[in-house]
C-alpha cells in the first residue's frame, strides 16, 4: 500500500494534466489561428490582385476606345469642314470666273 498514491496526489496529478492539456491546447488553437490568419491574408492579397489586374485591363480597353473615338471625332471635323468650305470655294470660283467672262 506504500506504492499507491493517495488520492489527494491523484487529484494533484489529475489536476497538474488537465492543466498541462490546457495549456498545449492554446498553444494549438493560437499556431492554427495565427496559420489560418496568414493564409486568409494571402488569399485576400491574391483576390486584390486579381482585382488590379483586371481593372488595369478594362482602363486600358476604355482608354483606347476613347483614344479611338477622339480619332473619329477628329476625322468628322475635317470632314464637315471640308464639305462645308469646298462647295463655298467652288461657288466663289464659279461666281468670280461669270463675273470677269461678263
């Protein structure tokens, strides 16, 4: 009977388990949430970038469509121009050359 412990050690044993599995626990529970932590940034920083790099696309198609359409706008001028001043030209031509035949 000299061998066996007494309960109050048992207890004291139990007791020094319980808190020893409490104390791994958290030290688990915190290595899993501060893995879980890094691995969700991470998978934010490659959603962002995914998103940048997406966007970086669509500017670039919206900044040659307005490039393109300031090149119509450009050639509609010259167009209106031309077809508003060259039959005026013509007229003044056609009216000063009846004006020295006469």
């Amino acid at each position: 009977m000299a061998d066996e412990p007494t309960l109050g050690e048992v207890v004291r044993r139990l007791d020094d388990v319980r808190q020893d599995l409490k104390e791994d626990i958290h030290g688990v529970v915190s290595l899993v949430s501060s893995k879980a932590d890094s691995e969700i940034v991470r998978l934010g920083q490659e959603a962002q970038d995914e998103r940048h790099t997406t966007l970086l696309g669509r500017v670039a198609k919206l900044e040659e469509k307005d490039q393109q359409k300031d090149t119509q706008r450009q050639n509609d001028r010259r167009l209106i121009l031309f077809s508003l001043v060259v039959p005026v030209l013509l007229l003044a031509i056609q009216l000063y050359s009846a004006k020295q035949g006469a």
